[in-house]
C-alpha cells in the first residue's frame, strides 16, 4: 500500500523535496553573500496579451542595439538598449537598470528586468524554466558574456529589491515578477564562467 501511495504521488513528492531544496540552498547562498539592497523605479508584471504596454510610436523606431542577452534554453535573444535610451524601458523592451554595471566591469553587476506572460513585451515569459546551473549569455563590445545561474530566489513586489551576490564576481541580476504570483517578483543571479571574442 505504501509503495503504491509512493509512485502514485511520486511526481508531486519530486516537486516538493526539489522545492525545499531549491529554498535551502537559497538561504545558504544568502548567508554566504552580501546584499545590496537599493530602490528601483522598476514595475515588472505579468501581462496579458490586451495588456501589452507598448505605444504605437514604436513603429517607425529603428533600435540601435548595443548588446544582446541570449538564453538558449528559453529560446530567448533579445537587443539591448543604452540606458539613456526612451525605449530602455520595460513597457517597450528589457530594461538596463540605472544602477547597472556593464559586463565588462569586474566584480560589477549587470541588472536587467522585464515583464512575464504572454503580451509581445513580456521577454522574461520562461524565465521560471530556469534552473540553477542555466547559461545565459551577454554580446557587448565584441565580446561574449557568459554567465551560469548560481541563484534564484523570491522578493516582495514592494518597490525594492535585495540583490544577493558575491560582490567578489561579476554578476548578471534578471528581474521578474512571480509566475502566478502578484505579490512577488522573482530575482535569478547568474555568475561569470567565460569571456570570449567574437
């Protein structure tokens, strides 16, 4: 009868030690790091398709891309805009937080946010499908990025965020709201493994 009970639930019982795991290792990694925390001027949402934020005037905009962030798994490839830029905003695009560093700074991290669902704006849709271990990469002044998620934990939607990283490494932040959750934003924290030329 056990065993029965055992690989009739054996999917959920899976999902939940993996669950515990994941959050145990969360706060391990919180206590081993240092936290920046900071006010960010950023709203990421999970949007519907009616939803979609993007004015019309976007039309006759041609993007002038100074890098892009790929993420195989996802299959996401999307530009990056300057930080000044109108459109580096995430009701048109991913959006380079203020308070970034680029990737080529040492030990800087490179902050980026976007929106979830399912509108034409909603770029970090899949970023839920990311695992610890998951590459992503950054294209930036001829040179490859690549970055390994370390790290993925959940913040209050309140207007700030805590950044958990070692400040001794290069970082990648992706931030974005909760997937079927209002009240949280979900950050993942990618750390550097290799620079190429391209």
């Amino acid at each position: 009868m056990i065993i029965s009970f055992l690989l009739f639930h054996y999917e959920k019982i899976v999902e939940v030690a993996n669950s515990i795991n994941s959050s145990i290792q969360s706060e391990i990694f919180k206590e081993q790091t240092s936290v920046s925390d900071f006010s960010i001027n950023v709203n990421v949402n999970y949007l519907e398709e009616n939803e979609d934020e993007t004015k019309k005037e976007t039309n006759n905009y041609t993007p002038n891309y100074i890098g892009f962030l790929e993420i195989d798994k996802i299959y996401l490839k999307q530009g990056l805009l300057p930080i000044n830029n109108y459109y580096n905003n995430i009701n048109y695009n991913i959006e380079i937080l203020k308070v970034s560093d680029f990737p080529d700074v040492i030990n800087g991290n490179f902050i980026l946010a976007s929106h979830s669902g399912n509108s034409s704006i909603s770029y970090f849709k899949n970023l839920y499908k990311l695992e610890l271990g998951d590459i992503a990469k950054v294209y930036y002044q001829s040179k490859t990025y690549k970055y390994q998620v370390v790290n993925i934990y959940k913040e209050d939607k309140d207007g700030s965020v805590g950044i958990y990283r070692d400040s001794n490494k290069t970082t990648l932040t992706l931030i974005t709201c909760s997937k079927n959750d209002k009240k949280h934003q979900t950050i993942y924290i990618l750390e550097l493994v290799g620079v190429e030329s391209y």
